[in-house]
C-alpha cells in the first residue's frame, strides 16, 4: 500500500494518523474509516473503500494508492468533490489520475 504524499486526511484522524497508516498495513479491523483510492483501473478517477474491505483474505491490496483517508463515507464524498475541484482550479480540466500522480512525481 502507497501513501499520496499529500494524503487527504479527516480532521478527526490527524493525530491518529500514524496509527490509522499502520493499522491499514497490518489488516486490523477500523470501524468507520473510508479510503479515498486511484483504482487499478487506469479508466476510473477515484475509488472509495471502506477499510473493512481489506480484511477480506482474497481482497488485492499491492499496489493501492491511497489518496486520503476519511472518518466517514459522507467525508470521503467531501474530499472526492474537495480534489475534483482543485484539479480543476489548477488544469481547468477533470483528470484527477494525472494530476495526482504528477504532483507525487514532482515531491
């Protein structure tokens, strides 16, 4: 699992972030928390997941970006219409892939 350099992160969960990051690597169960994903496939913008899905034994989590972390499926829609709208403001376009990845590549 990767960590957008720039994660989106709850207000609630800044000071549980280390714990939240380690806990996601570690498989442990974490009520609530939604992961704001670029998916595998490469068509898609974003995913959100809920964190119990990575419990499941057969669920795929190499290669995962993780691009924030929410406390609740209606933060995780927040931070959706927060980055669409950034990405829009900065390209005057929608493609949120590539400007994430070229703001990741760019440190």
């Amino acid at each position: 699992m990767e960590y957008y350099r720039y994660l989106y992160l709850s207000k609630k969960l800044e000071k549980k972030k280390d714990r939240i990051m380690d806990r996601l690597e570690r498989n442990k169960f974490q009520p609530g928390i939604h992961l704001i994903l670029l998916p595998a496939n490469k068509r898609n913008q974003l995913e959100i997941l809920n964190a119990a899905y990575l419990l499941q034994p057969d669920y795929p989590q190499e290669g995962l970006f993780v691009v924030g972390i929410a406390d609740s499926y209606e933060n995780a829609l927040e931070f959706v219409e927060k980055i669409s709208q950034e990405v829009y403001d900065n390209t005057k376009g929608l493609d949120i892939r590539n400007y994430i990845l070229m703001k990741e590549q760019e440190g």
